[in-house]
C-alpha cells in the first residue's frame, strides 16, 4: 500500500471518528441537566418503585399516583405531588431512572421506567368497587405482598386469606379489623373517610401497656384520657425538677433546663412540627439545637438527662439530626432495608455525623417508655450504642417501620410497616422495642404512686444513675 492510499485512509478514519463523536457529545448534551425541558419531557411516563408497590404517571398535567400488589392496582392520588410527599424531591439519573431524596426521609426512593403501562394499572382494569371480597382481595394481598413482620408478631397471614368466603358489607371492616389486630403493630391502620371508619389497633396496645402501673382516677380510658395524662407527667417535670425554670421553643414540642448544677434535661416530644413547613423543618429545628447546646455549654453541666418517653415520633432525619448533636465523630448507628418479594432491598447504612459548634459526649441518661414510637426510636437506636449513653424506663413502642400507604378499591387507605430497621450488629428491634438491661434501671413510665408523690421515678433513678 503506497503513502497516498495509507493518507486517504487515515483521513477517512479520522473524519469517521468526529462524526461518531459528534452524534455522542449532542445525544449527551440532549440528555443533561442543562436542557431542563427535555428532561421534564423524558421523565413522562410511568414509573415503578418496586418495594414501595408505587406507580406513577408523570404527565404535562397531573402527575397521577397508583399501588399495586398481586391483587391489581388502584389510585391512590389523581394530582399527586412528590413535593408534598415529605419535600420528595425527585432527580432523573438516566433515560430509565429516577431518584426521589428528600430532607426528612433516610430511605433514598428508585424508580424505574416502565416501557408500558402495567397491565394491571391499564385503564378499565384498576380497582375501583365497593363489592367486599374484591376489596377484601386487596386488603390480604397488600399484607401478604408488602408487610415485613409477620414472623417477628407470630402471624400466620396465609391462613386468613379463605376468609373473603365470609366477608360480606355489612361485616367487612369488622373482619378487618380482627385481622389488623392479631399484628399488634402501631404501624397498622385503615381508615376509610366516606364510611367513617378508622382503625388503629396500636392505640389499645399501647394503653394496655400504659395502664399496667396506673389506678383509678389515673387510668387511661379514652386518648383525652391519654393527653392528660401525658401533660400531667410533663408538668411534674417541669415543676419539681426544673423548679417552673427552663427554655423552650416557640413550637412547644422541646424543653430543657438545669435538675442540678451538674446534670442537665431535655424533653422531646415528637420529631416534627418544628418549623413551618416541610421546606424549613430541619433549619428551625437546627436553630432551636443551636440554642439548647449552647445553654449547656455555657452552664458547664457535665452530665444530661434526654427523655423521650412522651415522643410518639415524626421524621427519621429529624431524630438523626438531634442525635448528631451527642457525638464528636461520624458513628454507624444502624442499616435498614425494605420487604421486596421473598427478601429485601439491600441494607442501607445509617450514619450520623457531629453538627454544631458543640457536642455534649459526657453521661447521657436516655429515658424511654411504650410511648417512644417510630422516629423516637430511630433516635434510641442511634444513641443507645453510644458508651456513654445509658437507656432507663421501659422498652420502647416496637415500630421503627417507616409507614406505607396504599388503597383499596372502595378508597379507603391502608397503612403498614415494611422496612427493617437493625443496630450495627444487626439486632431487629420491632415488635420489642429498646429499653434498659440492668433491672435497677427498669422503671415505669406511668405509675400511681409516681403521680401521688409529684415525683418521676424514671428521673429519680437517673440523678441516682449519674450522680450529683
């Protein structure tokens, strides 16, 4: 091959590989992030997230939202807005991924492309009936598909499955009900608007539990009852150990002071509501964080009492960020990992990191109680490892479970656990709860002669525990 046949090749090769390059970099440049309009275009269509048993239906319009399970599909929002949805922001990582984040979630949500619509989720085929064992249909497989405890609650679901032969409408939440019951899960719920029903079985539970060391005129009989008497333990506090002396936020929902020139107390009680909106929630909460840790500081306590025996949860993020506020390096506090068929999702870890100009890391009292639900324990189970941190009251609730909704047919909305939530040596905690080991430091949360005396013993064994 002569040098001018050699040249004519090389420069056609050449000239290929532009032209091969070109089309790429444009495809590529198509696809960024730059072009929002061409994204917002690609992300029409439907999408699956799997473990959730969502569908959605992104649209120039209203975006609209589905769950499925074996039993078929239904719709659960016709104008669904990921905004609403905890401040779910979603993000498009390919042509057939989308990623939903958000400031108060843990979980990071994956949706995939469907190329076609679910033939379940096809129009003229979603689930729209009152007809009972339709519905009823619904109810078993949305458990059966997606709940995550059935062994660790010792419930056999498969045996109540023939039970749709019974169902009728005048007895179909009845039935339901006795069903949601067997789980004794604060995590479980039905509540149809248009009937008027609700059920939550973890309310009887846990005032089951409440009332074990309670006698008249202080039992629990209805949630007034409960109210009151939570406010009744927390005015104690506020006025036999804190001497009517403390700081609290605008909000209401945090408290602390001084129990002694040593030892200081917080009580938090919820992991939610500190700001306005959804938007500036976990900034409020750090503002309020800001001033809690630099009162401490400037007290020069060395030794805290946290109490989240009357917190019956809201966001995980929320627990975690309070939670980095007692640690001075980044610290594994757990993983967790979502029902997907026959096993899991893979485990994400779940870390927290010290925030702040100052972190308290001297002797931690962390009071519990059945009450200590959801995002409370999330914070329980980022503190207990801690060497520091010793656990004092009772097992917490047992539901770490973020809550998952779907609907059935007639429209009413179903609510359940199916994430697992593990310690660092992947100790499973639901159903159990957490709560103190050594027995001196087993103490009720609720009790006569706690509220005769104007005293808490759970704050009395800490000041013991800790010293003076």
């Amino acid at each position: 091959m002569n040098e001018r046949v050699k040249k004519e090749i090389y420069i056609a090769y050449c000239v290929k590989f532009l032209v091969v390059f070109y089309v790429i970099f444009c495809f590529a440049a198509c696809e960024s992030d730059d072009d929002t309009h061409d994204v917002e275009k690609s992300k029409n269509g439907f999408w699956f997230i799997e473990d959730k048993g969502y569908i959605i239906e992104f649209t120039e319009g209203k975006d609209v939202l589905y769950t499925i399970s074996s039993a078929g599909c239904a719709i659960m929002e016709t104008d669904f807005k990921p905004e609403e949805l905890g401040g779910l922001r979603i993000e498009q990582i390919s042509t057939n991924e989308l990623l939903g984040t958000s400031d108060l979630f843990v979980s990071e949500i994956k949706m995939s492309r469907l190329q076609n619509q679910n033939e379940l989720c096809l129009s003229g085929q979603i689930g729209n009936t009152e007809d009972p064992k339709v519905n009823f249909d619904y109810f078993w497989n949305i458990f059966n598909d997606y709940y995550a405890f059935f062994e660790r609650r010792n419930v056999n679901w498969s045996e109540f499955e023939n039970v749709r032969d019974q169902v009728t409408e005048d007895n179909f939440y009845d039935i339901v009900e006795e069903l949601v019951l067997q789980l004794k899960d604060g995590h479980v719920s039905v509540k149809d608007e248009n009937k008027g029903v609700e059920i939550e079985p973890g309310f009887s539970n846990l005032v089951e539990r409440l009332n074990e060391h309670l006698e008249e005129p202080y039992r629990i009989e209805s949630t007034e009852d409960y109210w009151d008497v939570l406010d009744g333990k927390m005015n104690v506090i506020a006025e036999t150990y804190l001497k009517g002396e403390f700081n609290q936020n605008a909000e209401e929902n945090m408290f602390w002071g001084l129990v002694t020139d040593q030892i200081g107390y917080v009580a938090i009680l919820e992991m939610e509501d500190f700001g306005t909106s959804l938007e500036n929630e976990r900034i409020a909460l750090n503002e309020v964080l800001d001033e809690m840790m630099n009162d401490f500081e400037k007290s020069g306590v060395s030794k805290l009492i946290i109490d989240v025996r009357a917190n019956g949860g809201g966001h995980d993020k929320i627990s975690l960020d309070i939670a980095s506020r007692f640690v001075n390096k980044e610290t594994v506090v757990g993983t967790k990992k979502a029902k997907l068929g026959e096993g899991f999702t893979e485990p994400q870890t779940i870390s927290i990191s010290p925030k702040g100009s100052y972190q308290f890391t001297g002797e931690i009292a962390l009071l519990t109680s059945p009450v200590t639900s959801s995002a409370a324990e999330i914070f329980t189970l980022a503190m207990k490892g801690l060497p520091y941190v010793n656990l004092i009251g009772e097992n917490t609730n047992g539901i770490l479970s973020d809550e998952l909704t779907h609907v059935l047919p007639n429209g009413a909305r179903v609510v359940l656990s199916n994430e697992v939530y593990s310690d660092p040596e992947g100790i499973v905690f639901e159903a159990v709860g957490m709560g103190p080991e050594k027995e001196e430091n087993k103490v009720p949360f609720l009790s006569t002669l706690d509220f005769d005396n104007k005293i808490d013993s759970g704050i009395e064994r800490a000041i013991d525990l800790l010293g003076n």
